[in-house]
C-alpha cells in the first residue's frame, strides 16, 4: 500500500456505520468492524452507492473515541466514501 499525506476541504462521508465498545473487539463473536468490512467488499457497497464523485476514494472513518481508564472505548467506525460538504 501506498499511504500519501494529503490536505483536503471538509466532506460528508456515505456507507456502512457500526457502534462499538474496545472490550467487543477483542472477541470475534462480538466485533463489528471486522464483519462492517467484510459486507463493505461482499456486497460491493462502494459501486451501489449513488451518486459517488468521479474521483472517490474509499474511507474508514473512525471517531468519537473515549479514554476509559487504560481502555480505549470507539464509539463509531464507518467505512463509504466521501459527499462533498
């Protein structure tokens, strides 16, 4: 993979979203963000979106993260592609 740094104006995001707890994520029958990925490429999620920008990229957004004591608490992932805001 080729990782580049880049500066972007703000966007919207659209896809697939998840709730979840650190502690869940240890545990294969409790984690969510494998199982978002996996119907993310299965049912080809990127290309059914309507009205992708010509230049999408694909995005995993991870927000709203919580320090719980030593555990880190992720309160949503998602992964789609971006809206122009």
């Amino acid at each position: 993979m080729d990782v580049k740094l880049r500066e972007v104006l703000p966007f919207s995001v659209s896809g697939l979203q998840v709730r979840t707890l650190n502690a869940a994520e240890q545990q294969p029958d409790t984690a969510r963000i494998g199982p978002m990925w996996e119907r993310f490429f299965v049912e080809d999620v990127f290309d059914k979106i309507a009205h992708k920008q010509p230049d999408s990229f694909m995005y995993g957004v991870y927000s709203n993260y919580e320090l719980l004591g030593e555990l880190i608490c992720l309160e949503k992932a998602f992964v789609g592609e971006r809206r122009l805001a």
